[in-house]
C-alpha cells in the first residue's frame, strides 16, 4: 500500500506543479500583453539582431535554418492590435490592425532584413459586414498610393487599367486606382490582389476571405496580408545560384525575352478593341553595388 500512496502524493504534487507554473506562465503572458508595443516599426536593410534588441521578447527569434534568419512578432497571441511602420528606402508605410509581422534576411549576405510578411484585419471582429470589408480595403489601398506606392505589372504582362484590368486578370491583379463595386465584390474569386512597387521593393496586397460566409446579406470572414520584397533579391532569386551575386550580365536578355511576351498579348488585346495603358513604364533597376554598373536600356525597353 506504501508504493500506492507514495505515487498518489507524487501525482498530487505533480499537478500542484504545474498548476503553479501555469499560473506564473499566465501573469508573465498578461504582463508581456499588457507592455506589448502598439507600433512596432522595422526597415528594410535594419538587421534582425538590432531589430529583436529594440523591442525584446516581443520578437522571437529563428537563427536556426541554413543561410536565413527569421524574426517574428504576433499581436494575435497576446490579444493586442497594433500598427506595423515600414520604411523601405524613403518611404514609411504603416498598417492599422495588424496581427503579425515576420522579417527574413541573409545571414551570409549581411544585407539585412529585405523580405518582409504582415498579416492585418479589418476589425477586431470575427465576422464583418462584406461592404465594410470592401470600403476598408479600398481605404487601405488608396492610403498606399498616397504614401507613394505605384501600380505594377509584371514585365511580360500586358499594361492595362481600370475595368479593362479587371476583365483581363480578374481578382489576380486589380489596379489600386479601380474602386470596386459591391457587386464586383462579391463575385470575384478571392484572394483579391493588388500589386505595387516604389523604393525598388515589390508590395503585394492580398486579401482572402471564408467561403463559406459570402452570403451579401450576412457578415464574412477577411483575412488581410501584405508582403514586401525588396528587387535586389526578387533579382537574385530569379537566376541561378551561381549566377545571383552578377544577375545584372544576363538580365538584359531575359528581360527582352519578357517584353516580346507582352508585346504579343498587347497586340492580340488591341486587336480585341482592348485600351493598353501606355503611360505604363516598368520600374528601374535597383543601385548595383561597388564593381558592377547596370545594363543600359535599348529603345525597345525604355
């Protein structure tokens, strides 16, 4: 009977121990929440270190995976709203709502952070009524732009606006300066997406939703999503491994072979009657760095 006992008073004493320790893991959490930042700011080029040192615990930090570090803060977890501030090159955008920021960067390059994924909402509420959702969507676009982030097409797709971008890439790609109807809304597939560039960083705007809540007449379920990439790397992604610290010396040929694919679909659209944005020029190419200059644009890429 001794053994018996002996295991009952180790049990207790067990679920005694962890009763405490939930209970100081609870005070800790609600302290952490409560001494949670409502801004939390980051730039383009900061490194992750310095990043994690200015706001503490609040960032958790994952140094483990080859070549990347990854820093990441939740407002979710702690049941707080903040603001996210991001400054990339001249420009500082901040996004209301926010839930989540996850920074990347190149531990071997020591370039810093250049990779960027904020996940927002419309409102503290789970539900929201879909035209609310539209109208703050809308808001949060035009912000963008006046902060300075211009439309963008990738390189090989044609240059279209307004309803003329809706008809060709639907929910795929829709041009900032086109207000969607609540029609439109509602009968597009999401995810919405919105594309832009300014500072030699690439933004992508998405916005998903619960498909099994599109009844117009009753609340839906958004989730909202930004993802900053800064060109350099988009760049260096796109080409061999080899090849990424010089992608300048074959970007010229690659970048011809993108402009025949648009040249082409353009031709078919303006055949179609379809107007083609030709006030639309492609961004530059980012600074290149000591050693290396950029190619110099032929007329049939300016």
């Amino acid at each position: 009977m001794n053994w018996r006992k002996s295991l009952l008073i180790a049990a207790l004493a067990l679920l005694t121990a962890l009763a405490t320790g939930y209970e100081i893991y609870r005070k800790q959490d609600m302290v952490t929440a409560q001494d949670f930042p409502p801004l939390i700011e980051v730039a383009f080029g900061q490194q992750g270190t310095d990043w994690q040192a200015r706001y503490g615990k609040t960032v958790r930090a994952n140094t483990k995976n080859f070549g990347l570090n990854f820093y990441d803060v939740d407002s979710a977890n702690h049941g707080k709203s903040m603001a996210a501030s991001v400054k990339t090159g001249k420009l500082i955008t901040t996004i209301p709502n926010t839930m989540s920021v996850s920074a990347a960067e190149d531990r071997d390059r020591k370039t810093g952070i250049n990779h960027l994924y904020i996940t927002a909402e419309v409102n503290r509420d789970e539900y929201v009524s879909h035209d609310i959702a539209r109208q703050y969507i809308l808001g949060l676009i035009q912000s963008l732009r006046k902060t300075g982030w211009m439309n963008y097409h990738y390189p090989s797709d044609p240059r279209l606006k307004g309803k003329a971008t809706l008809d060709y890439y639907k929910a795929g790609a829709i041009d900032p300066d086109y207000p969607l109807s609540f029609q439109e809304w509602m009968s597009l597939d999401a995810p919405f997406t919105w594309k832009f560039y300014a500072d030699h960083t690439y933004l992508t705007l998405q916005v998903d939703r619960d498909v099994n809540h599109l009844d117009p007449a009753k609340p839906g379920a958004y989730f909202i999503s930004l993802t900053f990439s800064s060109r350099e790397e988009e760049e260096r992604l796109n080409v061999d491994e080899k090849d990424r610290d010089h992608w300048r010396a074959t970007w010229l040929r690659r970048a011809l072979g993108e402009r025949t694919k648009r040249n082409i679909a353009e031709a078919q659209l303006r055949a179609q009657g379809v107007p083609i944005d030709t006030d639309y020029k492609d961004p530059p190419l980012p600074p290149p760095p000591p050693g290396q200059q950029n190619p110099i644009l032929p007329d049939s890429l300016k």
